[in-house]
C-alpha cells in the first residue's frame, strides 16, 4: 500500500487519490484516512494503480476563518519554536537545562507583556485618564456613567471595572490552551517501544505526548497574568494610601497584599525553574497538585486585592497616567533583552560544541534571534492596540499633547511606535538587496538552461530561459533566510536600547525633540506618527491576511510554509502558543501504518510532500524496528534538511537524518532546483546508498513536442506526482521492500492494542 500524506495549503482526499469517489475509513472530521472506494478491501500490489490511501490533516491547522484568531498569538508561537531551535551541542544536560529555563523565562514575559497591555488599555487609558476626565467621559456614552455615578466614579472603583477586560483576556486564553489541549496534547501515541538503542530526539516515547507538560505550563502563565493585575492594582492603591492623604490602616493592608503579590512572584519563579521536559516516557501522571492550585491561588489573592482597590477613598482623584505604567514597560524590555542575550549566549556555548554539520545558521544563535523577533513582535500588537485605542478615546488630539483630553499610553510606546519606521526600512533595504540578487543570479542561468534538456531538438527561446532561471533564482533565495533573520533581530536589538533610553527623558520622541533642529523635529513627528498608525493597521492586517489564508488555499500556501512550522512543534515553552498539530498527526500516522503492518504483514511506501514529509518522518521514527523493516519512505519537495536540518539541526541535523536512514533503509527523496521550500536532505552518497535523486527537470520539457504539444508549467514545489520519476521510485521502493504478507514475527494479526502484551 502507498499513504499519501499531503503539505502546506492541504489537499482534497480527491486530488490526492485522483479520484472522484473516495471513502474514508478511519478517522474523524479533523483527520482522517480516506481510499478510493474501488480499494476498500486490500489487493496485491500494481506498479500502475495502486493501493493508496490519503491522509488528510489540513483541518488540523485550517478550519474555518476563526482560526484566523490565532495570528494574534503569534509571539507566543514563535518563541516557542526558539525551544526547539538549540544547536546540538555536547555540552551536557546543565547547559541545554539551563536554554530551556531562559526561553520558558522570556515566554513568561511575553504573557506579561500581553496583560500589561490590556492593563494599559482597560485600567489606565479608559478606567483612570477617560473616565477621569468629564470631557473624555461625555465623549464615549459607555464611560460616562463611570464619571458622574457617585458609587462607580471613584478611581479604585473604576480599576475595579478595568480589570475585568485583563481577566477576560486570560480566562479566554486559559479556556483556549484547555480545549486544544485536550483534543491535541492528549492523543495517545503508539505504543511500540524501541529497543534498537536509537537516541533520537523524535524517536521518543514521550515526545509527541505533552500533556502534563503544557498543563504545568498553563497553571504558571494563567497565574503570572493575574499577578500582573493584581501588581498594577496594588502599585496605583499604594501611591494614594502612603500618601499625605492616606488612611493608614488601608496603607497596611496594602503591605500586607503587596508582601503576598511578591510571595506569588517568588513561587511562580520557583516553578518555571524547576519545570522541566522530559520526552523518554509518557508521562501519565496526574497534574501535580501544585501546579492546579498555582492559578487558584493567583485568583484569591487578585480577588482581595480587588476588594482592597475598591474600599472607599473619596479624596482620590485620577490625574496624568496610572503609577507603574510608565516603569514596567521599559522594565520588561529590558528584561527580555537580558534574558535573549543570555539565551544567544548559552547558544553559542552549544554551537561550538557541536559537530560542524550540525551547528545551524547564525553561528547557533537561530533560536535567540527567533525569541528577539517574538519580543518585538509582542511590544508592537501592545502598542499598536494601546496606540488606537487612544486615538479612539481622543481623536481630537494626538496623546500626550497639550491640548490633548488625555495623557495617552505609557511613554514607551510610543517610542516603541517611533522605532517601527527605522525597522520597516531596514526590511526595505533588504528587500531590495534580494531583488537585486535574483535579477544577477537570474542573468547568470539564463544561458545555461538550454543545456539541461540536451535530449530536445527545439531551438533556445530567451523569455522562455530566462522564466525557468528567475524560478531557480528565487528559490535559492531560501538559503538567506539567515541572515535576513540576523540583520532584522539585530536591528531590533538596536532600537529596543534606543526606546529605552528615549522613556529614561519620560517624554514621547515628539515633546523630546521640540527645540531642536527643524528636521529632527520633522523626523520625530514622521516617525511617531506613522509608526503609531502602522502599529495599529499591522494588527489589522495580520487579522485580514490570515482570514484569507484559511479561506483561499492560494493565500494559504503563500505564508502558511511559516506557520506549518511553528504549529509543529510541541507547545513546550508557551502554553497560550497555537496548538501542537503534529500531537495529533504524528500518532495517527503511526497507528494507522502499524495497525495495517500487523494486520495484513504487508509492504507499506509512506509518501510526503513539503510538510507532509515532516510529520512521515516523525511517524516512522516512532515506530519499532520490525514495523520499520516493512516501510519505505518517499519524500518529495522535503524541507527536512533545507529548513528543518538548518534551522531545527539538533532533532534534524545530519546526525538525526543519517539515524532515520538507518531505521528507513529504503528511502527516496525527490526535489526541483525551482523549488523554494524543498531540496536535497544529503544524507549518503554513492550509487547504492544515496537518498536523493538528480534534481528532476522543471518544467519536464522545454519545449513543445509531440508529447507535450502545449508549454509545460514551471510546478516549483508542487505537482510532484506528475513527474514519471515519481512513479519510477515508489515502484524501486517497493521492490527494495522485502517479500512477503505474513504477520510480523511475535505479533499477531489482531488490533495493536495487544501487541505490547504479546511482544
């Protein structure tokens, strides 16, 4: 039998098994295995139809346009892919401890981050300055009431409303992580234990099963977001009450919820240290009873701070910006700066130690460029939110300005919005730089694509050539995703010290550079104007483009290769990340392969395309050793060294790839110098051994003939299956594969759920 796994963008179980009536066999609405309902019962093999089955898994990571929702996640998803990005070094455990623990920290800042900025929003902009202030009040029919109620138009009563949004927000995120957790992080894997002594990562028992992991995870994030709320809360009520205005006896209890605030810090901190990942087993315990109370306890101490914040203060007015705004933003951006330069530098202690085939792009430091983007992405959603929401309240005036209803979001903002015009130029300049590389690469293949079809009589056509070379032009552009990650990251870095030093003057980059020369005033202006409007719009955007995306599959095989891999990996450092679908896939595609392994004893070729290839490989490699002697594996426009190799080297650099060579002696992996996601994965060389076949011809023909009358496409990194090599290979596999349909030895041909018993 063949099983079809498809890629990026999905495929139709029709347009897999190139047929109109197609029956699912096993499987639900989210995945499933489909045949041609002219195989439903198994038949011997035929090179020219034959038994195949489809895996469909697009809806795992599709579905409908809801799904959209989650791009707003997407600082958590892309620090959590900066867990998995460590060099593969042999420094030992307490180093690669010790990466874990700075990612799990700086994925912790950014929940932070988000709730400080629905704080900002919620408490500070509507609760404290809008409703604060009659004329921003009468402005917004909502707020109003908050202003003239005698009872609700205290300030502590205010934040007492405000803070309902921030909880709202973490109630959503918490029931989010806990519905997909349990449809995706609790899907049993195989139980097919490996005793051949391979040590690798994916080939774990427990990797692909996190469900104590992310549980343990979510108890941490869910409290570090109520304890934002109740620091905000504690900070602003202890102003007033140390005050000359002060009641003492409310002062004290002030203490005593401050003293508790920075107890539950001290916990939290505790527990994120000694968290830990462990894939060598399932882990089946139950959740630790500390982790289920962290968040409760969270929530009792946000409830008497609350109470605390809404006790009766009639001399307390609201004027300017609300105490600790304008000090924990620049404090965590300082802080996500200390822990990514401590990250890049346990990274690089990795890199050296690693083999030079397996030391990844950035000299290691993938994985800390990755976490700087996350951070920065994560400050513009929360300035570009908190940034319309103040143009919303007082469109009269730009905040902060003198005639201006209201103070506005907290300085760092701004400056944040003001860095968002120097990056997207840096963006600019890189583009260009690329664009000017594949129009050289470009004029350097031309004249030489007529020589790869030397078995045509058609003579050379210049637009023709010149269309085939700029495809392999820009597929190669592929291989400077580096270092266009490192030059961002590091601008980045660069303007994140600029936005700091511009909050220590505690004013915008506007009222900073009045005074001074007439163009740096102009420039100021410029950048934190359009900056706070891109901010804003980019939120907009990223919402618009991804509700595209799952619902025009051209849309979605544009940006979903980039999504595809970061909802891959298991959600280790950010519980509130995307959820894992590889949790969900990877077993399903075991279970199905050993299931049909132990019932029939018969010869399997395990077919990926692009993304697919991924979860064939991680699929396989779960499997035990007699299983595997049964499969081949055909890969097919693979990034499994090209991205995954590079930027994922110590679970698929050389050493892990040469491993699953190994356990799938019979594997064949096609791909296309036009493709700009797949390629070779150079695991052996030589005429018996080597995996990847010459690069195959695209387009097929060059010209027209009496086969291909018409001009054929340049297919890139689609339509593999087109190409006779395909079907030239799975036919080679399959004869490779030993004879046979007897069971496999110890194993009878009942369901798989006996087989750990009878082995």
């Amino acid at each position: 039998m063949e099983l079809l796994v498809h890629g990026v963008g999905g495929a139709t179980p029709q347009e897999m098994l190139e047929d109109a009536r197609t029956t699912r066999i096993t499987g639900d609405a989210t995945a499933s295995v489909h045949r041609r309902t002219d195989d439903l019962d198994d038949r011997p093999w035929d090179d020219a139809r034959p038994v195949r089955e489809a895996y469909s898994w697009s809806n795992l990571t599709s579905g409908n346009g809801t799904r959209a929702l989650w791009l707003l996640l997407l600082p958590f998803m892309i620090v959590n892919v900066a867990h998995w990005m460590r060099p593969s070094g042999r420094t030992g455990e307490r180093t690669n401890r010790h990466y874990d623990l700075l990612v799990r920290l700086t994925a912790l800042s950014l929940t932070v981050l988000l709730t400080a900025g629905a704080c900002a929003v919620s408490l500070d902009l509507i609760a404290w300055q809008c409703a604060g202030v009659e004329s921003c009040a009468t402005s917004a029919a909502w707020i109003e009431p908050w202003a003239t109620d005698p009872w609700w138009g205290q300030p502590g009563r205010r934040l007492l409303l405000g803070s309902l949004l921030p909880v709202a927000l973490l109630v959503l995120l918490w029931w989010l992580s806990h519905r997909t957790w349990s449809a995706y992080e609790s899907a049993s894997p195989p139980v097919r234990p490996r005793t051949d002594g391979d040590d690798a990562a994916l080939s774990l028992p427990g990797f692909w099963y996190g469900r104590v992991l992310v549980a343990r995870l979510r108890a941490g994030h869910t409290a570090a977001g109520l304890l934002t709320v109740a620091t905000a809360l504690v900070y602003a009520t202890g102003v007033h009450d140390r005050g000359a205005e002060g009641d003492p006896m409310v002062a004290g209890v002030g203490l005593l919820l401050t003293a508790f605030t920075v107890a539950g810090w001290l916990v939290l901190l505790v527990q994120q240290i000694r968290h830990g990942r462990s894939e060598n087993e399932r882990d089946e315990r139950p959740e630790p009873p500390a982790a289920r109370a962290l968040p409760w306890g969270a929530m009792a101490l946000l409830v008497l701070v609350l109470a605390h914040t809404a006790w009766s203060r009639p001399d307390w007015s609201s004027s300017g910006r609300l105490p600790l705004g304008s000090e924990v933003f620049p404090a965590l951006v300082v802080a996500q700066g200390v822990l990514v330069v401590a990250l890049a530098w346990v990274a690089f202690r990795l890199h050296r130690q690693a083999r030079d085939g397996e030391r990844g792009v950035l000299l290691g430091l993938g994985g800390a460029a990755v976490a700087l983007l996350a951070c920065a992405l994560g400050g513009v959603f929360t300035g570009g939110v908190a940034q319309r929401i103040a143009d919303w309240l007082d469109p009269s005036a730009a905040p902060g300005a003198p005639e201006a209803r209201i103070a506005g979001p907290p300085v760092m903002l701004s400056w944040e919005a003001a860095a968002i015009p120097p990056l997207l130029l840096v963006v600019v300049v890189l583009a260009l730089v690329a664009v000017g590389r594949v129009v050289r690469r470009r004029d350097e293949l031309a004249p030489t694509v007529r020589d790869r079809y030397p078995d045509e009589s058609c003579a050379p056509d210049t637009d023709r050539s010149r269309r085939i070379a700029s495809a392999t032009a820009r597929a190669e552009l592929t291989e400077s995703a580096g270092p266009l990650v490192g030059w961002i990251a590091g601008m980045s870095l660069l303007l994140g010290l600029g936005t700091v030093a511009g909050t220590l003057t505690r004013e915008t980059p506007s009222e900073a550079a009045d005074g001074g020369p007439a163009v740096l005033e102009a420039v100021a202006d410029a950048c934190q104007a359009l900056g706070s409007w891109l901010m804003g719009f980019g939120v907009i955007l990223l919402l618009a483009l991804g509700r595209r995306a799952y619902r025009d599959a051209g849309a979605r095989r544009t940006i979903g290769i980039l999504w595809d891999v970061g909802t891959f990996w298991p959600r280790a450092a950010h519980p509130f990340a995307p959820p894992c679908y590889a949790e969900r896939a990877v077993p399903d595609l075991s279970w199905r392969m050993g299931t049909w392994i132990d019932t029939t004893g018969g010869r399997l070729v395990i077919s990926g395309h692009s993304q697919g290839s991924v979860l064939a490989a991680a699929a396989v490699w779960q499997l035990d050793a007699a299983t595997r002697s049964r499969i081949a594996l055909l890969t097919h426009g693979s990034p499994l060294e090209r991205l995954y190799g590079r930027w994922f080297p110590a679970y698929f650099g050389p050493q892990a790839l040469r491993a699953l060579h190994g356990d799938v002696p019979c594997w064949r992996n096609l791909w296309r110098e036009t493709d700009p996601i797949g390629g070779r994965v150079r695991v052996a060389e030589g005429e018996e051994t080597a995996v990847d076949r010459p690069a195959l011809a695209d387009p097929m023909h060059y010209g027209r003939n009496l086969r291909s009358p018409l001009p054929e496409p340049i297919l890139g990194h689609g339509d593999y299956a087109a190409d006779p090599a395909f079907a030239e290979e799975r036919a080679a596999l399959m004869r490779r594969l030993p004879l046979g349909t007897a069971p496999l030895p110890a194993q009878s041909a009942g369901p798989l759920e006996s087989a750990p018993t009878e082995r």
